[in-house]
C-alpha cells in the first residue's frame, strides 16, 4: 500500500466528502427522530495500526464491563485483523474487514461493510483513528445513533467535518489508551460538542492485554528453532530482532547498529539472536543475516504466523524492535521489550505492560510524525534514533539478561 498515495486520497477526496455529509446531516437534523433503545452493538473502527488495536484493550474491557450483554464489532483492515483476533474479546463474526490489495476489492469491501453495519443497527460507533476522512465517513454511514470520535475543536487543518456527535478532544500529551477510555465517558449525554470530560482516568483503569499461550504452541516454536539451530540447548538465551520498521523507516534505528549489537551479543556462546518480521521485512532482516553470518543467528522472517510469534516471545528472553506491531503484540506476553522511539513519542504510543523499556532520546524536535501531519515528515535524517548508541542499548541488554539469569 502506498501510504503517500493513501494521504492523498484522504485529503483531496475526503474533505470534500466530509463537507458534503456534514451539510447533508444538517439539513435533514430537523427530521431526524430521536432513539432512546438501549445501546447493545458497539463497533471500534480503527483501519490502518495494528498496534492501536492492542492499545484500545482496555476501553473494550471497560465496555464490557459497563455494559453487561454488549455486543461488540471491529472494523480494520484484512492486513491487519490478526491483531485484534489475538486479543480474544471480538467475536470472530463480528470482525469486518476491507482489502486493500487493488482499488476494486477496496471499494466493493467498503460497500459491503457499510451494507452490513447498517443492517447490524449498531447502537454507538467508536471512530478511533485521529483525524483521517474515510473513518468519519464510514462512522457517519453506519447509521449508529451515536457516533464518537476526535475532533479538532479550535485547532486549525485536521477537518473532516462534523459527523460525530459526541466529540472527544485529542490530547496529544497523554497516552492514547487513555484518550479510548475517555469515548466510554461520554456516552451518557444526548450529544457532546465541547472538549471537558468530568473527571481523570486513573492508571489503575488502564488493562493491558494478556496472551495465554501453550505448551504445545510452545514446544513447536522450540522444534521450529532447533531445525534451524540442532545444538539449541535449555542454556540458550533467545534475543529477538525487529530491525525493520514496516511502512515508516523514518521509524528504524539504523541497521548498522543492530548488526553491531549483534556482534557483540553474540559473543556470548548462550545467546542466540532470532531475525523477526513480515515477508516485505526480509530485505532489512537479510541485510543484518548476511552481516552477522554466525550460526546462532537465526533467519525467522516470514517464517511465522502472528499465533507462532507469539509464542516465540513467551520462550524468548528479549525483544529489541523498532516503533511498530510487533512491540506491542510482545507487550501482551512476558518477554521483556526494548523499544526505540524518536520521530513518534512513548507518551502517546508506548506499549502498555510492566515489560517495556523505552529507548528514547527526547530531542527537541521530537514527535516530528503526529496526527497533526498524518505521519508524514519532512525529515530524511533521524539523528533522534541515531543518538541511541549501541554502547548504551548492550548495556541496559545486558542488565536485564542479567536480572533473569537461568
């Protein structure tokens, strides 16, 4: 998928959309009636991360919680639905999906979701990315009495009309879970067009996701592993490496400093490294391989379900990745995960758990990716990634490993 291409279309077609429908929506508000059923079908939009499906656990959990009986719905890309299939609280059913392999599967797939989201007469919708056009359109279609979403208020750019009628303030100085948590307090008013909510969201309401692995899904990814390395032993430490950084390289620290590290961890005759990632990361992962050219670093790309990664972090002592999926899918498993963070900032997307550590230089020019640009930068240079040392992430490794000494 061509992000650039994607943006593009969000902009020069979604905003002309979104005006359209907002005046549509005004001139028929005198006729509409007023439904006072109570709310049963909630449906999560959120298309394009895999990782906010994780982050938004916890306000599902609340839902439930606050709602006994509710039936809940998500709306995401085929690409990406494993996320919220492994978070085991939607219905497999009620997972609706759109491909984005080809404009024709992408716009018969948009009409088929709002076909059936209409014909579900979903209760309240949940809009959860932050301000792109097709979201609020898709929400607005679903014909859901309620409809909650980010809204830019008196901020300026970000438009994409007036279609939700309960809006959120988008606080880009507090964890994004907790900005999910906050569409739940809103939904006891007929409408919301302010920006105040009534009271905090405590840390305590923040649950983080939980992966229940097996023995038997286990002990295959131990098969899998020793097929490829037969000398591996119960002395062996599994590291992981993400060095790739999916659709955003901008994202990535660079690749010379994974080879780097890994040369020095691998000097450690206890420690194997284990190459992670999607097919389209073989050529990043390939690179470090090649590089490394030790038998105990592992070539894994490609070689995984999402369910089998999964259980590669439950058996793996250290998770080193880049800012995207898979940080967060390891946060829901006991494996602890090193994450760096630069052009995006940990205090909105940091993986949720008591396993993470950051790695993060905080330069002044940091986030450079934001709603407020569609994660689009200018920067072709990220010095803020490049400023991590190799010297300083070996170190807090090592201290770690050395913490869960077998």
């Amino acid at each position: 998928m061509n992000i650039d291409l994607v943006r593009k279309i969000d902009y020069w077609v979604g905003v002309p959309a979104c005006w359209f429908f907002t005046v549509l929506k005004r001139l028929f508000r005198p006729f509409a009636g007023k439904t006072s059923r109570p709310l049963k079908k909630f449906l999560f939009i959120e298309l394009s991360e895999m990782g906010s499906a994780i982050l938004a656990y916890p306000a599902m959990k609340a839902l439930i919680k606050e709602y006994p009986g509710a039936e809940l719905f998500f709306l995401i890309f085929a690409k990406n639905r494993a996320s919220v299939d492994l978070l085991n609280i939607i219905p497999l059913e009620n997972v609706l999906v759109v491909r984005v392999d080809g404009p024709f599967a992408f716009l018969s797939d948009m009409l088929k979701v709002v076909f059936r989201m209409r014909r579900e007469r979903m209760d309240c919708v949940f809009d959860l990315e932050l301000f792109t056009r097709i979201t609020a359109l898709l929400t607005y279609l679903s014909g859901a009495p309620i409809r909650v979403g980010f809204h830019r208020f008196c901020m300026e750019g970000l438009y994409r009309g007036n279609l939700h009628t309960h809006r959120i303030q988008y606080n880009f100085q507090q964890h994004i879970s907790k900005s999910f948590l906050s569409f739940l307090r809103v939904l006891p008013y007929p409408e919301k067009d302010w920006p105040g909510l009534d009271g905090i969201i405590g840390e305590e309401e923040i649950t983080p996701a939980f992966y229940r692995s097996t023995e038997p899904g286990r002990a295959r990814m131990r098969e899998k592993i020793q097929r490829i390395f037969p000398e591996l032993g119960s002395e062996h430490r599994l590291i992981i490496f993400n060095p790739s950084a999916g659709e955003i390289p901008i994202r990535a620290w660079p690749v010379e400093n994974f080879i780097e590290l890994g040369n020095r961890l691998l000097s450690d005759p206890n420690l194997l490294i284990v190459l992670m990632g999607a097919e389209t990361d073989r050529e990043t992962t390939e690179e470090v391989f090649r590089a490394l050219q030790h038998p105990r670093c592992l070539q894994l790309t490609g070689q995984t379900t999402l369910p089998e990664l999964m259980d590669l972090f439950t058996i793996s002592d250290l998770l080193i990745t880049n800012d995207s999926g898979p940080g967060h899918f390891a946060s829901m498993t006991p494996v602890p995960v090193f994450i760096f963070f630069g052009p995006e900032t940990p205090r909105l997307y940091g993986p949720l758990g008591e396993n993470t550590h950051i790695l993060y230089a905080d330069f002044p020019c940091s986030p450079c990716l934001s709603a407020y640009n569609h994660r689009h930068t200018p920067c072709r240079d990220n010095k803020c990634l490049k400023n991590i040392s190799v010297d300083e992430v070996y170190a807090r490794v090592r201290k770690q490993l050395a913490k869960t000494t077998r």
